[in-house]
C-alpha cells in the first residue's frame, strides 16, 4: 500500500512562557531533503501538568494541529519529556509525537 506506519523527523523548537500557563513558540522542520525547511508557530496551555497544543505549520491555518500531551520533568524542573497525541487538519491523521527538551 506504500503507507508508512512510521516517520522520525527532528524538529528543533523554542518557546516562551509569557504568562503562568501559558507558551508561545517556533520551530523549524523539513520532510527530507527534496523539501524546503518549514517554520511553524505554536502555542500551549498547561493545567496541572497536561496541556492543550495548537501548531501551524509556514503559517497556513489549512494546515493547523491540535492536540493534548503531558510534560513530565526531571532533573529539578530543567529536562522534560512531552507525549502528546496530535490531530492533523490538513493531513487528516492523528499521531503521536514525543519531545525532549530543557527548561531554563
């Protein structure tokens, strides 16, 4: 069927909490190397460590993500992992994605 039930892709993010509860960021991403680099927006809001994510992908609403996760934190609050299971508007797919990061 030519269905990939799998796809790695790295996809550097950084973000800003504004206010308690709530996070801005950007990231950057690219398919394979046929494909021109994305810069994609995002935004979350936590609640008692689970959040709500909103992303846009080169700023086209078409192509909007909505999803929930859970940040898990280690390491006195400065690592952090964040499974989220994402719906993809444009696509019509849910994934899973998972993140690894520092706080600072």
């Amino acid at each position: 069927t030519n269905t990939a039930w799998t796809e790695l892709s790295i996809q550097p993010t950084i973000g800003y909490a504004f206010a308690d509860n709530y996070m801005i960021g950007m990231s950057l991403s690219q398919a394979d190397s046929t494909e021109d680099m994305t810069l994609g927006l995002e935004g979350r809001y936590f609640y008692k460590g689970f959040f709500g994510y909103v992303g846009l992908n080169d700023f086209d609403f078409d192509q909007a993500s909505i999803g929930v996760g859970k940040m898990f934190v280690f390491n006195n609050d400065m690592l952090f992992v964040d499974p989220k299971v994402v719906y993809d508007l444009g696509a019509e797919t849910t994934n899973l994605q998972i993140g690894f990061g520092l706080r600072f």
